[in-house]
C-alpha cells in the first residue's frame, strides 16, 4: 500500500459503479474520500461499509467546485491526491506503475498522467482520439486543483507531468436514456463555455500550461468556437469520424462517435443559439438569458 495516496471520488447516486470503484482504488490505498453530493440510493451505506471516509456537500453546478473543496478537506499529510470518477477503474497496469513511480519520482515532477479509455454500451472505443486521450489526475498534494470551469476542466499543476503507459478506465453501466440526459446536462454546460468565449463575462480559470489539454484548449478558443453554430459541430464530426478513424468502430462505437461527436455538439450550439435568441427578444442581460434558458444560475 502507498500511505500517503489520497483518493478523492465524487459521488451523487453511484450505487451500481462506487463498490467497482473502490475495489480498484484499495489495490492503491486505503486512504479514500468520497465526496457525496447528498446521494438519494445507497451509495452513502456502500462508502461506509467499505470504511471509506464520507464527506457531504450540496452540488453548486460543478465539479471544479466540488473537488477543490474536497482538497480543503483531507488530511494535510497527504503526499500524492488521486482523481477518479464513480464510474471509472484503474488497470491492473496503471495500479502497478503508479505504486513503482511513487518510489522513485523525482521531486521536481508533480503530477502523473495517464491514458483514458472509455467503453460505451459494454464496448471499448477504438478510435476518434479516445483510446489515447490522456489525463492529469495524480499529483502531489498542495501543487495541483481544478482548473475554475463549467465544463472541461482538468487539473492544473505548479511543476513537470510524467507520463504512465496504463490507464483510467470510464465505464458507465447506465442506459442510453441516462447517457443522453446526462449530455443535455452537459450540453448547458458547454453552451456556457462557448458564450463565455465570446462574450467573456466570467473570470480567466487556471489551465494547464505544456500540456496536450492546453493545445486542444487552444484550439478550441481560437479555431472552433469562432466557427458558426451547427457547422463546427459537422466538421468536428467528420474530422473524428473520418480522419481518426471513428468509422473502424463496431456498431456501438459508431453510434458513441455520431452521439457524442456530433449530436451533443449540435446540441450544444442550438443552445447557444437560444440564449442569444433570448438577449435579442427580451433585451435581458446575459446573466439573465443564461439563467431562464439554461436554469444556470451564475
């Protein structure tokens, strides 16, 4: 066991993922956080019964939110902090090269990143940049937070990443029904973001600088929100569809590329599209069109 590793779960009605969670985490450390957002199932009894620690926080329309308050909460002995959704496992792989990395890292490194795979419908994706899409969600306590964001957010550091060849696996045993409410949530989010861009109403979050996070975000700032509605999300599409090869993908996978490339991309700029609709017809502010459109309050 590594001592000093801390791991932090976000929680809010994960009873079918967290014992999966936990269970992979232990391999790690017994030193587990779950940070529940007053969950309405069982969660709280399996967090308890598994002799994690439970901490209780009401959602404030977040994550950024929710883990940095997290890291105002654990103990201040902790060495190295561990980011992992409910519904997300270690590899057996990653288990051993963090436990082997921790031995020797040099102290001028400060974060461990790792790649992430996700299995959609009980099929692991392939292709569209996903198999390799790689995360920051180790680093050393008191050096890294999450970056102030509504959507996207990744966590920052003060120091050099290494990279680590294993991966974080995201595996929602959820329905289809639960995938799509959940990205029309999403859609808001990221709707938010894209107005922000333009409009620039909320304060610069932190970023993570050197990183393959801060080149997509740049591109993202510069290339793809200044394209008009609806045709960025088309060629976004076919850019994953065709070019990193989404349509290799099994039935499944292609279904997740057309959802997830375009669908909740489209989504997302009809909801830009709405607000901006609103500005123009009621003469509201901004703040006020956000919030009747997308019930963000900000």
């Amino acid at each position: 066991m590594t001592s000093k590793l801390t791991a932090i779960i976000l929680t809010f009605n994960e009873e079918i993922h967290l014992q999966r969670c936990i269970d992979s985490v232990k391999q790690l450390t017994n030193n587990i956080y779950v940070v529940d957002s007053f969950s309405t199932d069982t969660t709280v009894e399996i967090a308890k019964r598994n002799q994690v620690q439970v901490l209780q926080k009401h959602w404030e329309g977040n994550h950024s939110i929710q883990f940095n308050w997290a890291l105002t909460q654990i103990p201040a002995d902790s060495s190295w902090i561990l980011r992992i959704d409910a519904d997300e496992v270690l590899e057996p792989v990653l288990i051993y090269e963090i436990k082997e990395a921790l031995k020797v890292v040099s102290d001028q490194v400060t974060a461990l990143r790792c790649n992430r795979k996700m299995i959609f419908q009980g099929y692991l994706l392939r292709y569209g940049a996903l198999r390799g899409n790689r995360v920051q969600r180790l680093f050393r306590y008191g050096h890294g937070q999450s970056e102030s964001r509504w959507m996207d957010e990744h966590i920052s550091v003060d120091g050099l990443a290494q990279d680590l060849s294993g991966a974080i696996v995201d595996n929602n045993l959820n329905s289809l029904s639960f995938w799509i409410e959940k990205h029309n949530n999403y859609a808001s989010k990221e709707a938010l973001e894209l107005l922000n861009i333009k409009y620039g109403f909320l304060p610069n979050s932190i970023h993570t600088q050197g990183s393959v996070n801060s080149v997509k975000r740049f591109v993202k700032n510069n290339v793809y929100a200044v394209l008009p509605g609806g045709l960025r999300a088309l060629l976004y599409y076919i850019y994953r569809f065709i070019f990193l090869l989404g349509f290799l993908e099994e039935k499944r996978g292609k279904q997740f590329h057309f959802l997830q490339g375009f669908w909740y991309r489209y989504l997302v700029d009809c909801k830009v599209a709405e607000v901006e609709r609103y500005l123009q017809q009621q003469q509201a502010d901004l703040k006020t069109a956000i919030h009747k459109v997308l019930n963000i309050q900000l």
